[in-house]
C-alpha cells in the first residue's frame, strides 16, 4: 500500500475511532487495515494509536501526523480536481461544526442545494455549543457567533446581525412594553449566560448604556433559551437569527427598537496552522451567501 492510501486508512481510523468502522469505510477487511496501521507504525517507528477497551485513541504524535495525513489527503484530491478542472465538484469529505440552534435553523435546511452542486461530497456535521477543539476533533471549518475568545485562530467574519429585545405579545399584555433601559428593571429576563449574560450595552445618538437584567432563569443553550421565551417566561436580548422565524411570524415580538444592541458576529474559523481546504472555503462562500440572501 503506497504512503497516500496508508494515511488515508489512518485518517478514517482515527474519524470513525474503530478498525471495523474504518474497514467498512473503506470497503475492505478489518485485518487489512490493522496491518496497514501497523506497517504504518512500524516504519515511522512511533506509537500512532492508543488500543484499549474504550476504543482507539491517537497518541500525541498521532494526532500530530493525522492532521498532516489529513492535510496531504486533501491537496492530493484539490490537485485532482484542478486538473479534471472545477465543473467536476468538490469530492470526500467536508466536517464542520456549528452552534446547535444557528446550524438547526440557519445550515441544516439550506445543506441539500449544496450537496446537489457537489454529487461527489459528503458532510459530517458536528452541533455543539462548545467551542471544540478544531484540531481533536478532526473539524474542517467552524461556524462560530459572537467575539472570538482566541486571537490565534484562522478566522474570516461572514456576517452580522442585530440583537434586539424581544418576547412573547402574552408576555408583554401582562407585563407591558419597556420603552428604554431604565424600564428593563420592573421585567423577568431569561439570561443567556452565552450571550452577555446579565449585562446588557445599550447604545442610542451615541450614549452608552449599560444595564444590568434580573431573571430567575438562566440557561448555557440557545434551545433552552428559545423554548423559555416562547413559553412566556420573560423577555430576551438575542440575535434576529435565533428567532427569525417567529419574528417573522410575530409570535415574538421585538421592543426598544430605538436602542441599539452590538451586533453579534459570524465566524468562518479553521484549524490554526493550516491552509483552508477548498472544499471548507467552497463551504463558507455557500454559507456567505445564504445569510446574505435570508439577511
């Protein structure tokens, strides 16, 4: 087996954590991909996996040379593809992640046109809330929201959109309407502990102000969030994408709209150190113009 194929086992090994998962992968017998591992081991003459009960977990030099194997995997296919010329379509595999509820509602409905355009490509795509490790995880591009936590990372802002205060009609007839700031006091807040939390930046003709929101309840998710507003629990600050649908709808309805909020921001962000490949940038212009398109 040529060193390619064998990183290539190896690359599956590691995305699938099983012998079996990768030889099914791959159409072949198990046997054969553990030979190939070992043979693979052998001549780097290095530790690549960890064998346990739990499974199969790569050493730290593993991980090191499956990024590398991935990498090499990828600007062989892109030279197949420059060479066959861009109307044969992208080809492998594309694994991404995104927030759970921004990737439900704003990438998960618009996948099928994108696939239809890349016959050849398949999607692995990771919902999470967490900011995962790109590297660990085996991610291709990211789509984050909000202020990056990392100046490291090798990111590119696709989009933004307003925050704005929002709740249920039911919500407002029994607590009424809060015209600025100051009214936010006297009203139950469904704190988004991801989102800035208790402490809100108001801005209007230039003056600042902040103000800190009272609310018996708390939650880390956007589902969590969504579902306590739409049952009347209190009113929110968010971005109009988590609620585009019922702000459309008017099943929510947006308040204060003469204070602005910061906008929150929308991350294409890939594996530091490595060059984007062209099917995660082919990705990211999709995305980019689906939000402009929905903005």
């Amino acid at each position: 087996m040529d060193r390619l194929a064998a990183m290539e086992t190896f690359v599956y090994v590691v995305e699938t954590g099983s012998f079996s998962a990768a030889a099914r992968r791959l159409n072949i017998g198990q046997p054969a991909v553990s030979k190939t591992i070992a043979q693979l081991e052998n001549r780097l003459a290095v530790r690549l996996l960890l064998r346990s009960t739990r499974g199969l977990t790569p050493t730290e030099a593993g991980l090191a040379f499956f990024e590398r194997a991935k990498r090499a995997i990828e600007e062989a296919d892109e030279a197949d593809n420059a060479a066959r010329g861009a109307a044969s379509g992208l080809t492998g595999s594309l694994r991404i992640c995104a927030a759970v509820t921004f990737g439900r509602m704003h990438v998960v409905p618009h996948l099928g046109r994108f696939l239809e355009q890349n016959p050849e490509l398949n999607i692995d795509l990771m919902l999470d809330d967490r900011n995962v490790n790109l590297v660990e995880e085996g991610v291709d591009v990211a789509l984050r929201l909000g202020v990056l936590s990392d100046s490291g990372l090798t990111a590119r802002k696709i989009a933004e959109c307003r925050r704005v205060v929002l709740g249920t009609p039911a919500y407002f007839e029994q607590h009424g309407e809060p015209s600025c700031p100051d009214d936010l006091s006297s009203h139950q807040a469904v704190v988004y502990s991801l989102g800035g939390g208790a402490h809100w930046q108001f801005d209007r003709d230039g003056e600042a102000q902040p103000v800190t929101i009272s609310g018996r309840i708390r939650v880390n998710a956007a589902e969590g969030l969504r579902e306590a507003v739409l049952a009347h629990l209190g009113l929110t600050m968010a971005s109009q994408w988590m609620f585009a649908p019922e702000l459309a709808s008017g099943v929510v309805r947006e308040v204060m709209s003469d204070w602005a909020l910061p906008n929150q921001d929308l991350w294409a962000v890939f594996p530091t150190g490595r060059m984007a490949s062209a099917k995660a940038r082919a990705f990211v212009e999709y995305v980019e113009g689906v939000i402009a398109k929905t903005a």
